[in-house]
C-alpha cells in the first residue's frame, strides 16, 4: 500500500445508501467537513449508522462554529456509474 493510504477494511457487504451532514443557508447546501491537525478536509458522510453517530457531535460543532443550521441527509439511490481495475 502506498504512503498515506488508509485501508480500514471493510464491515459492509454492499453500500446502498449514504449520509451526509449538510449546511446550508439562502444561497445554498454543502457537506459539512472538518479538518484533521495535518489539514486534510475529512467530509462528514458515512455509510453505516456507528460511524454516521460518531460523526454527530462534528456536525454539532459546526453548526456552532459557522452560526448555520445543519441537517442530516441521507441519500438512498445507487447507481454503479464505473469500474476504475487496479
């Protein structure tokens, strides 16, 4: 594995939908990310419900932070778009 690869393993069978904690305001939506101490944006989306909990207090500290509403999205529709083979 290349430097700063991060292989965590995998614990599902299949993603079939995502989370997503988004801010918005008047002029729009984005996904909420928080920002690691080596300065990596690190999105907050999961795709199971343990780390979608763990993410929470994030978004609560962001909504906090920015002074904007943040909601919790879940996107259900999968479409397999590409195969990218090592």
């Amino acid at each position: 594995m290349a430097p700063g690869m991060l292989d965590p393993g995998y614990s599902l069978e299949r993603i079939d939908h995502l989370w997503a904690w988004v801010s918005f305001d008047e002029s729009g939506e984005g996904v909420c990310a928080f920002i690691t101490a080596d300065g990596l944006a690190v999105p907050l989306i999961a795709a199971d419900e343990n780390r979608l909990r763990a993410m929470r207090p994030r978004a609560v500290e962001i909504a906090r932070m920015s002074g904007k509403p943040v909601r919790l999205v879940q996107f259900t529709t999968r479409r397999d778009i590409e195969v990218i083979q090592p």
